[in-house]
C-alpha cells in the first residue's frame, strides 16, 4: 500500500562531488535519503557520515545507469526499504572530451544511456509518488546546455536534453504540485574533468563553483519552485551573452577552446 511508504529524496550520481554535497543539503534540511551511484563503498561512506549527524540512515542503492530499465530497480530496491521519492536528482552523468568521430562510439552512447535516457526514465517513473508528497524533481545540467559543443559534441547535446527536457516538465506537472528545476553550474572542480579526459581547467576561474554553492542553489531554487537556476552572477550574465552572440561565433570559441583542453583539434 503506498500510503505506509515513507517518502525519500532520491539521488543519483551520489559518490562524488555535486551529488555528494547535495545528499548532504537535503539531509541537513532534514529528508530521509536514498543514494544511488556504482561506487557501493562511497555510498556506504556517504551513508555513515549522514548518519552520525543524526537523520535516519540513508538506503544505498548500487547501480549502473547506464543500464536500461534503472527505474525498475530502484522501485524494487525502495520498496524493499518501505519508500517512495518524493524528490527525484538526477545528478548521475559525466562527459567525454574529444572530437565525436575519435571518441569511442559505445561509450558516447553510454554518456547519452546515463545523462539522458536514465534522467528521463527517473523523471517519469515516479510523478505518482512526486504528486503524493507534493515534492519535486531537481536536474542536474549545465551551461553546456546553452551552447553547440564542438570537442565534446555528445556531452553538450545531452545537456541541452536536460535543460529542454525540465523546461517543458516544469510546465507540465506545475497543475499537479510537482515542481521541476533545472540546475545549469558552470565549472566545478570534481572528479568529472579526469573522467572526461580534459588536460586543464574546465573553464576561467571567475565562472568556477563550488559542488556546495552549486547544491545550495539548486536546492533552494527547486524548493522556492523556479524553472532554470544558474549559479553565480558571472555564469548568468555569460548565459545571457550566450543568447545573444552567433552560433558561428560560438561554435568557433567552442571548438577551439575544448581542443586545447583535450589536446586535440575539434574538426
């Protein structure tokens, strides 16, 4: 019966950086959690922190995302625990830096399974449980949602996914009290630079946050119900530059700057 299912803050990509900093927001604003990542023994970590601040213990979910049918799971895993979301965030991705046609073609559409394919599948499968709890759905993208990516062309694609994607969510489930927003960080230094196999800074120091300023932002921006929150003064302005500038110019300025990150020429 759904109504003994106790509501959790579901959080995907919850063994390093900006999910681990937004597992520890939501707790300290007092939701009971579930954790979702590869990585068990991070998670586990994560789990023993949060716990010894006092909350209930986490549910730890070990799963790879880029696995089709991730929703399943997780229904199965928390209702093994007796819960339901009544937040969903969607922060599992990473990127891959390279010309397209260079870069290994089975984990491009792996980057696609897990930014794309798994957020959206999270995103549906539980508004009934969003609805119930009147809770929401935070989604991770970033500024490369606003821009064509040449040098990290699937990366860039799958975020403009997320940001159209939560848009248009935002609007639908606003009339059944589910709000929808999308956090789009410029940025952080986290563990996905060396995943993705960028050689230097992922970008000027004046755009650069934190994973805490970014999960502070997107937490109070979901619960205050806004549709985009961009983090940081610079990065809005930049956003508002990116609109205005020509997508000529912009895939110019792109393509060169991610092929001195990567090493290679973006072609």
């Amino acid at each position: 019966m759904t109504d003994n299912l106790r509501p959790v803050a579901l959080i995907t990509g919850a063994s390093a950086g900006i999910g681990v900093a937004l597992a520890r927001v939501f707790a300290r604003e007092g939701h009971q959690l579930a954790l979702v990542a590869r990585r068990e023994d991070r998670l586990r970590t994560l789990a023993d922190e949060i716990t010894a601040k006092g909350p209930r213990r986490p549910i730890v979910i070990p799963d790879d995302l880029a696995k089709p049918g991730c929703s399943a799971r997780i229904r199965a895993a928390l209702a093994e625990h007796g819960a339901e979301p009544s937040y969903i965030v969607n922060n599992a991705g990473f990127g891959v830096a390279g010309p397209a046609a260079k870069r290994d073609r089975e984990e491009q559409l792996a980057m696609i399974d897990v930014n794309a394919r798994a957020l959206t599948d999270l995103s549906l499968a539980f508004v009934d449980s969003l609805e119930r709890h009147r809770g929401g759905i935070l989604n991770v993208g970033s500024m490369a949602g606003f821009l064509p990516g040449p040098g990290m062309a699937v990366y860039y694609a799958t975020k403009a996914f997320v940001l159209s994607f939560s848009e248009a969510l935002h609007a639908e489930l606003a009339p059944r009290g589910i709000r929808v927003t999308v956090v789009c960080p410029g940025p952080v230094p986290t563990e996905f630079a060396a995943r993705a196999g960028v050689k230097s800074n992922l970008g000027p120091e004046f755009l650069t946050q934190s994973a805490e300023a970014v999960a502070e932002a997107g937490y109070r921006g979901l619960m205050r119900g806004e549709r985009v929150v961009i983090p940081g003064v610079a990065n809005r302005a930049a956003a508002l530059a990116i609109r205005a500038a020509p997508r000529g110019a912009l895939l110019r300025v792109i393509g060169s700057h991610q092929g001195r990150r990567s090493g290679e020429r973006a072609r």
